[in-house]
C-alpha cells in the first residue's frame, strides 16, 4: 500500500528503523487510517548531543575570509607551485583519512596562498594553479559534506566547480559535480542530486565510450552516486540498476582507481551494495555483500563508512552487539568522522531502544559518541 518492502515495513513495526521524513509518516498513517499525531507524537528513547563540532566552524572560517581582495590588493606572496602541489594533495590525504581538525589548519594558510598565486603566478602556471584552487575547495566540500553542513559544503563545491572552469579542465569539473552532489545529499535534495549526477554522467559518455580511463572512473563514480540517491528514493530497481551499471565500468576499468578523490573500483562498488541495500532495508543483502569486500585498498573514510553501514544491517535485524562492535571498529579508524556522523548517532539511538538494559559496551559508545540517555 505504501510502496515499501516488507522487509522495511517489518522494521519500522519492530523500532529497527526510524521514520525521520514527515512525507513518509502521512503516507503510514494514511495507509493506516489513523491520525498523524498519533505517529509522530512518540518522543525518542535516546538523544544525541548537538553540539556542533569545532572542526565545521573551523572549516566555515576558511570559506568567509577575503583572501581575493587581498591577493588583488597585492598584500601577500605566494609559495612556490611546488609547495602549493604538495600541500593540495594533503589536503586530501587528510580528508581521506577523516582528519578534519588538520585539514582545517592546513587550509586555513592553503586557501590564501592559491588566490594569492591565481594573481601574482607566470600565465604558464595559471592553469595548474587553478587546478589546485578547484581541488582544494573540493577536499573543503567532502569533509563539510561529511560533517552535515551542508551550505557551507554546496559553497566550496561551487568555487570548486569556478576554479575547474577557469582551468578548462572538463574532468575537475565532473569531479566538481560529484562533490556537488555529495552536498545534495546531504541537504535531502535528492532531486538536485540525481540531475547533477545524471547530466554529468552523460555528458562524460563519449570520452567513457572511446576508453578514457579517468572519463570511466568518474562517470562510474556518478552512476554509484545515483545508486544511492535511487535507493534512498526507494526505488530498488533503479538503485540495483546502477549498480550493475557501474560495475560493469569497474570490471572493465580492471583495478581501483582514484581519479580527482573519487575512490572509484570493484571494492567501492561493493560498499556502495552494502549501502544501497541498508537504504532499501535488505539486510540481509548487506550483510552478505560485505562478506566479500575487500576494502583494505581504500581509504580510512571508506574502510569506516562501510562499517557504519553494516552496523545499520546488524540494526536492522535488532543484532545489538554485532552493530555495537562494527561502529567501535569504525570509531578506532576514523574517530572524527564517526562522532560526528548523523547516522552513527541515529544507529545508536536506536540500539538503545533495542537493548534493555543496554550492555556496557553500548554505554561506552554512546558516551564516547556523545549520546546520552533522554531525562
């Protein structure tokens, strides 16, 4: 009746799944015949600490600065390309590895330095300067993106996008579109994202088609993307179609590759399975596509966030100690990125609800996470 699997019907009606959307609530309680209020009347068990976390507001500093007029004004010298090549590639090191504190500090002297050298560099330079500009404010993007902020994320992703303009660089600019969808996302603009997912995709398609392998790994790095994006509109079949799609381009691809950030690759195709059966509320699917990924090869932001995911199957099928220890295995990887992620709070709120009295090692993530039982 409400266009939902059983399977996620079944853990809605158990408390394994949450329903945080207030449009899928009235499609229940219309399907229910029962008054809304009644649905979304019942407070939480458990509650997260919304704190915000000093790494966002840090990272939101970067982008307020008016280092453009400065560099106009001619006020400040520039490092040498060298030195701006090695610290844009930390950057990502750093973003990869969820180290958001560092990043933060590195690009706090990294952003002015590139809009000083846009200015005072050899015309030879500008376009590789531009190229880094676009990649740093991308690596700004994907850490705001992961810590849900989502504005400052979408302007980061823009100037991103600017930057890889000015450098005539058709590929940062796909690679621009996948940070921008990455901040729809985040925002629930799952309409935004699947068209800028979509029309970048296709209009990789002829360089994918005649073999260019970086062409390849972003066009099968958007189409993972649209996957989820399927998936969290429930559309199932969608969601499994660009899958298959996009290890199709893995398969052909042949080893991982990384091109612009993207990670792109047979294990990263696993884990976006994983993730697009846990939105679909297969858990059993998840479960067992994570039996066979590899996942060593990618990055410590990978490695956690597929954690995260199987901790959501394990909740999913109220597997309570299961679930407590894949998120204290992807809090040892990436501490920063899982205590400040929505859905680790979500699955922990959840587990608590599960479990009566909750184990103590429950009540150790929850305090080491910052979520804490409701008076």
């Amino acid at each position: 009746m409400i266009g939902r699997s059983v399977a996620w019907v079944s853990q809605v009606e158990r408390g394994a799944r949450k329903v945080d959307r207030m449009s899928v609530l009235e499609v229940v309680a219309t399907a229910l015949d029962v008054p809304l209020s009644e649905l979304a009347a019942e407070a939480p068990v458990v509650a997260a600490v919304n704190e915000e976390q000093p790494d966002a507001a840090g990272l939101r500093l970067v982008l307020s600065g008016a280092y453009a007029l400065r560099a106009m004004l001619g006020t400040q010298r520039s490092p040498a390309l060298s030195t701006l090549r090695s610290r844009t590639h930390k950057a990502w090191d750093l973003t990869h590895s969820s180290r958001y504190s560092e990043l933060t500090d590195l690009l706090r002297d990294l952003v002015p330095d590139l809009e000083a050298s846009t200015r005072s560099a050899p015309r030879s330079q500008h376009a590789e300067v531009s190229e880094l500009m676009a990649s740093a404010y991308q690596s700004c993007s994907a850490a705001l993106a992961k810590l849900g902020e989502s504005e400052a994320a979408w302007i980061a992703a823009d100037r991103a996008m600017a930057a890889a303009e000015r450098a005539d660089n058709p590929m940062l600019v796909a690679a621009g579109a996948f940070r921008l969808v990455f901040v729809f996302m985040t925002a629930r603009y799952y309409d935004q994202a699947e068209e800028t997912a979509r029309t970048a995709a296709e209009a990789l398609g002829q360089r994918a088609n005649e073999s260019d392998p970086q062409a390849m790994s972003l066009r099968g790095a958007l189409t993972l993307q649209r996957a989820i994006i399927a998936a969290r509109r429930n559309d199932a079949r969608a969601a499994y179609g660009h899958l298959e799609e996009a290890r199709q381009i893995a398969a052909q691809l042949g080893d991982g590759r990384n091109d612009y950030g993207t990670e792109f690759g047979p294990a990263n195709v696993g884990v976006h399975e994983i993730s697009v059966a846990v939105e679909l509320g297969d858990a059993g699917r998840a479960l067992r596509a994570a039996d066979t990924v590899d996942a060593v090869g990618l990055s410590a932001e990978r490695q956690a966030r597929m954690l995260i995911d199987v901790a959501r199957a394990h909740a999913q099928r109220r597997q309570v100690n299961e679930a407590v220890a894949a998120l204290r295995q992807a809090d040892q990887i990436t501490p920063e990125q899982v205590r400040g992620h929505e859905q680790v709070r979500q699955v922990v709120s959840d587990l608590f609800t599960m479990q009566d009295p909750p184990s103590g090692d429950l009540r150790d993530l929850a305090r080491r996470l910052t979520v804490m039982l409701s008076s």
